[in-house]
C-alpha cells in the first residue's frame, strides 16, 4: 500500500499475456475480471481505477495496481513439453 493505492502482483498464464485475455484480480471488494491486452510483458502494470483505498473525500477512491507476472508451471505434461519445444524451434 502506497497512501490510497494499492499494489499487488498476479501469475499470469503466458498464453494470456501472448494472446490477451482475461484474467480475475482479488480486490478490496471481492474478485474482479480484468483485460490483458496481447503482447503484455512480464512486469507491467494494470491500473484499477477507484479499487484502491478510501481517500476520505467524497467518497473517492485510490487505485489499484496490479502487476502481472508470467507465470512458469513446476510441472509439464508431455503434451505440454511438446508444444512448448515447437514454440521455441519458432523463435519464441
């Protein structure tokens, strides 16, 4: 928490943040869906307008930012590892 902001960090699929998405965000008031665009890298940043902290003054709100982070399975089916090696014989 930062003041009226707050910052949190979610594990997203790398498919999501190849493709887009959508993927769900627990907030102050409960889970929220939230858009990944495509081509969003590691480490960047989604701004949650108003989800953030009460500033005391009519009722507005800070915001809530979340940061997304590729997320990297401990454990790889065999169709999985598959898919995964023809991605990297394409250059990715």
């Amino acid at each position: 928490r930062e003041g009226s902001t707050l910052r949190s960090e979610v594990e997203v699929p790398f498919s999501t943040l190849a493709l887009g998405g959508s993927i769900k965000v627990e907030t102050v008031d409960g889970a929220r869906d939230v858009s990944i665009r495509e081509r969003t890298p590691t480490g960047a940043e989604v701004v949650l307008q108003g989800a953030g902290v009460p500033t005391g003054r009519r009722g507005d709100r800070g915001e809530h930012i979340v940061t997304v982070k590729a997320a990297v399975p401990k454990k790889l089916s065999r169709e999985q590892e598959q898919a995964l090696e023809a991605l990297r014989a394409l250059g990715l």
